[in-house]
C-alpha cells in the first residue's frame, strides 16, 4: 500500500509540472498583427554626426512595448489538476517578447523571475517566460508561467488579473524596437588622411551585407554618393563630419 501511495504521488507532481495544454506554441505562430513604422532622414536640414556613429538611411521596425513592476510580486497560479504552485516576480520591466495571433507576452528578464513546486525546485529555464500576457484587444490580461522549454513541451499556465491589479500594470513604448524588419545605413568611420571613411550596411532580419567608401575630401562642401543615395558634406574634423541629405534612393 505503502509503494501504491508513492507511485501515485509521484505520478501527481509529473502531470503538475508537465500539463496538458491545448494552447499553441507561441513560436509556432508567425502573426504579425502591427504595422511596421519607417523612418529616414530629412532632406536639405544640415545634421551633424560623430565618428562612429550612423547616418540612418531607411528603415522599417516594429514598436517595442513594456510593463513596469514597482514592487515585488507573489502570486499562487493553479497548475495541471488546478493544485496552485508559487511564482515570483521582482520589481523591473516586462518586455514586450513574442506575439501570437490572440496575445502579447511580456516577459521577466532572466532572474528576475521564478516559479518553482515543492520537491522539484525551480521549474523554469532559460528562455521560458513569466510575466503578463494580454489579449491584442486590449480587453484580457493574464498572470502567466511559460515553461514550455523546462518541460520539453507547450505548457502555460495562467491566472487573470484582478481589476486592480489590470488596471496598474499598463504598456508603455520601449525606446528599444520590438521586431526590425531591415535598415539600410551609412556609418560614418572617421576623417583622417584627408578622406572621409564610411561603411555601408543592410540589415534585414537575420542578414548584413557591409561596403567600406572612402572620399577625398579637401574641406570645402562636397558631394557624396552611395548606393545611390546622396549628401553634401560641408564640413569634417577628428571628430565629427557636418552633412546635409540631398537625395535618396
């Protein structure tokens, strides 16, 4: 009797941990549900540029978002059977991590979060995420546990957030991009022996294609073409090049 009792305890925290989900992977899903924003330089407004820095071109990006965690949180979420395990969250950001075709997943950093079940220790690894989640209406939030990458399988847990607390953790814009989807840029890499250096790059997704230019520049205002987009550079030092757009591509 003795070993029947500890096979079906044994048994009991597998499905806990483990689960059966009926939910979709969110890396199995590829919606894209934003509009990617553009940005390039003005044209004809006289800009200035240290060494090292980018001339940006063009580019197309998606916002990134977060949600602010002022204090510590302690939650109980209900696992597989609805028996609750303890998750923790310490005060810091929630990125805006992946989108799926119903929700936004805002994650803890790494350490900044755990959940564990007694016996087991941390059930979490690098690359899961626990955090908030919110419908792409605007009308749901969720307390969540990704674990998928401990357990080997799709598993989330979710508890909603009371009115309260719904109404205190609200998104934000990150001053970090969410998704890029390409740019196309001109480094300026300093001027010395009397000529300007650049490095053209495009990056789109998981690509990068680089050219190094160099121009003789005397110190008067000069024109200046790459890649068919082209600047009069008026003025250069050790220091910094002072330019102005006059066409792009």
């Amino acid at each position: 009797m003795i070993r029947i009792s500890l096979l079906i305890a044994s048994a009991t925290i597998s499905t806990l941990i483990v689960g059966c989900v009926a939910e979709p992977s969110r890396a199995s899903l590829k919606a894209d549900p934003y509009t990617s924003k553009t940005f390039n330089a003005p044209i004809g407004k006289e800009l200035v540029v240290t060494t090292g820095e980018p001339l940006f071109v063009e580019g197309s990006y998606i916002d990134g978002e977060l949600i602010s965690v002022s204090e510590p949180v302690d939650l109980m979420i209900p696992g597989s059977m609805m028996i609750p395990f303890p998750v923790h969250l310490d005060p810091g950001e929630l990125e805006l991590s992946s989108i799926d075709s119903s929700w936004k997943y805002y994650c803890a950093q790494n350490g900044k979060a755990a959940a564990s079940f007694p016996g087991l220790g941390s059930v979490i690894s690098e690359g899961d995420c626990v955090g908030i989640r919110t419908s792409l209406d605007g009308t749901k939030k969720q307390w969540i546990v990704d674990n998928s990458k401990y357990n080997g399988m799709k598993t989330i847990w979710d508890m909603s957030l009371s009115t309260n607390d719904a109404s205190k953790y609200i998104s934000k814009p990150s001053h970090t991009p969410f998704k890029i989807k390409h740019i196309r840029r001109i480094i300026f890499d300093g001027y010395y022996g009397k000529q300007l250096h650049f490095t053209w790059e495009e990056i789109a997704d998981s690509s990068k294609e680089s050219k190094e230019f160099t121009f003789d520049f005397s110190g008067e205002s000069a024109l200046i073409g790459i890649k068919g987009n082209q600047f009069d550079a008026l003025s250069a030092d050790n220091t910094k090049l002072v330019y102005k757009w006059t066409k792009f591509k």
